[in-house]
C-alpha cells in the first residue's frame, strides 16, 4: 500500500525513515494492515502450513545494495507495524523486490 505524505518544505523526512524516492511513502496501515494480520493469524493456526512466506515490493531493513533501482524503502523500517505484525506472527522470510543487482540490456 502507498501513500503520499511530506513535510512543510515539501520534502519527506529521511532522517525519521519516511520515504525513499520523490514523494511517495511505502507502508502497510489501517485496513491493509488489519487484513495483513488476520492472514498471519489464520496461517499461524494452521499445523499444516509449514512455512510463512512474505513477498513486497520495497526493502525494510537497511541498508541494501541500490544497483539499477530507485532505492525505495519502508516508512520506519524495523519499527514499522508492518515488521512488528511480521515478528509477532513468525514469518520466516520476507522478499522484497525493489533492489535490482542485474538488469538486461541489449
């Protein structure tokens, strides 16, 4: 989920991990988050789901190599809700696909 949000001069707030490129922030809040948490807590009950996988698109823990890539990352990091919903539920492992080592070129 996506949304917009900047400071008075315009700018996002890097320093407080807020943002990566241009003016778009990248979190999980509100209604996203809660269906995101009652999927963990659903698969968390299940004894037949082995392993708790997650794929996004931007990386959270910093800091990550930016080859060929805008260098996007998630609002607040380790403390976001988003990674904290993550921990408490035992993901085992989170994709990110932002960060781009190769890219084709003719």
């Amino acid at each position: 989920a996506f949304q917009t949000s900047s400071d008075d001069t315009g700018f996002l707030d890097r320093v407080n991990g807020r943002g990566g490129e241009g003016v778009v922030s990248c979190t999980v809040a509100g209604d996203h988050l809660s269906w995101f948490e009652s999927v963990l807590s659903e698969a968390s009950k299940d004894s037949s789901i082995r392993r708790i996988v997650v794929q996004a698109h931007v990386p959270i823990i910093q800091p990550v190599r930016k080859i060929n890539c805008s260098g996007q990352f998630f609002d607040d990091a380790e403390n976001s809700a988003f990674w904290i919903t993550m921990r408490k539920y035992n993901v085992d492992i989170y994709f990110a696909g932002e960060v781009h080592a190769v890219t084709v070129r003719k």
